[in-house]
C-alpha cells in the first residue's frame, strides 16, 4: 500500500525539481539576453519584445517555483516566509530533499 504513496511523493520532488531547473536555466541565460540586447541596440533595433518576453518566462518560472509545496509538511518548499530562495536543494520548512527517493 505505501508503493502508490512513494511513487506520488516521488513525482512531486520531480516537479519541484523541474521547477528549479527551469529558474535555474532562465537565471544562467541572463548574459545570452544581454548579448542579444546588445547587437539588437547596435543595430538600431527595438527590444521590447525581447524584455517582455523574457520577463514574462522569468515571472512565470518563478511563480511556479513558488507555489510548489513540499510533499511531506504541505508548506512552500522553496519559500520561507516572504522570499523565494531558488538555490535551496531541500525544503524551507523541514528539510526533505528533493533528491531523497
């Protein structure tokens, strides 16, 4: 009977790592998006589209990440009391990792 509930848990710490994973790839492209900037300007082009568009995938990342919760105390996993800690491998509230399997 616990197999249903370890494999339930087990996809959850997945989806709160994807969620990670997703901030973590949208924090390290920063300096491609700066370089893209940069030869947009030179070119006397417009970059709006490409700030909102980045804005909006950094936002959206952030929010899922922020919203995930912790399998075992249902609290925020990522989120203490007012700020998200992206850099964080185990939960806010009571430590589980989610590399624990």
């Amino acid at each position: 009977m616990s197999a249903p509930a370890d494999e339930s848990k087990r996809d959850v710490l997945n989806a709160i790592k994807r969620s990670r994973s997703r901030l973590m790839v949208c924090f390290l492209t920063f300096p491609l998006y700066v370089i893209a900037v940069t030869r947009l300007l030179n070119n006397g082009q417009d970059t709006t589209w490409l700030m909102l568009v980045y804005m909006a995938i950094y936002a959206a990342f952030g929010i899922a990440m922020t919203v995930k919760r912790c399998p075992d105390c249902n609290e925020q996993f990522f989120v203490k009391q007012y700020f998200l800690n992206p850099f964080r491998r185990t939960c806010a509230h009571c430590g589980l990792s989610y590399s624990e399997r």
